[in-house]
C-alpha cells in the first residue's frame, strides 16, 4: 500500500507500531481492534453501502457479521487467534456459523491481523472479485 492510499483512507502508520513507553495493557486492547477499524476503513471507502456488526443474516440466529455487504451477500470477518481458534469450541462454532451463513446465501470471507496489515491491498482486491461476481461482472 503506497503513503498516497494510506493517507487516503485516513489511516495512520503510526498506530501500527506502539510506542514502546505506553502501557502494555491499554495497547493490547487497542491492538486487538486494530484490525477491524483498518478494514473497516478500506471497505467503506470502496464500498459506502458496507455495513459493521451487521445482524439478520440468517433467520432465527443471532449471528454478527464483522463487515456486510448486505446487497452481494458477502460476509467479511475478521480472524484472530484470540476468538478463532484458541478454544476448540469456539472453533466449532465458527464453522457452524459459517456454514448456516453459506446455506443462506452468504459468501463469506475471512482475512487474518497479519494479511490485513501486510496486504490491505490484496485484501481489498479479493473483495473487490467477490464483489464483481456476485454481481455477475
């Protein structure tokens, strides 16, 4: 991603790398949503109708999709070792999830901490193609 994309979508590199003297704490917690807002930004500036903790995907269920894009029925979630995969149930539930999202449409599209801050713009290129197919481009 180039300074002219960064500046741009309004984000700030210097928010990537901690300060060394602030608190450990403050800064995990802040870190741990990180993620999502950088996202978060770049959807939305692609794609103003996307929507954030989006609800009602699957009838019956109380299912929070991280990004929507409720109109291609795309489901953008954001994965972390924290939540995802550390517990076994919660793994579980996440593929039971995921799979009720796919019976009722949804394509869903799951992005790691590590691929969006590496390659935001090759994150945005998927959604992008998964964009242009679901409307059939």
């Amino acid at each position: 991603m180039t300074m002219a994309e960064v500046k741009r979508l309004g984000l700030k590199i210097s928010a990537a790398t901690p300060p060394a003297r602030a608190n450990a704490p403050t800064l995990r917690r802040r870190a741990g949503r990180m993620p999502d807002e950088v996202l978060w930004m770049a959807v939305k500036a692609q794609f103003p109708h996307a929507e954030r903790e989006y609800q009602g995907a699957v009838p019956g269920r109380r299912y929070r999709i991280d990004i929507a894009l409720e109109a291609e029925k795309i489901a953008i979630e954001i994965d972390g070792w924290q939540y995802h995969g550390k517990f076994k149930s919660a793994h579980e539930s996440d593929r039971e999830r995921q799979n009720h999202l796919a019976v009722a449409g949804w394509l869903v599209l799951r992005f790691t901490a590590g691929q969006i801050f590496k390659d935001l713009q090759g994150v945005s290129a998927t959604i992008e193609k998964a964009v242009e197919q679901r409307r059939g481009q």
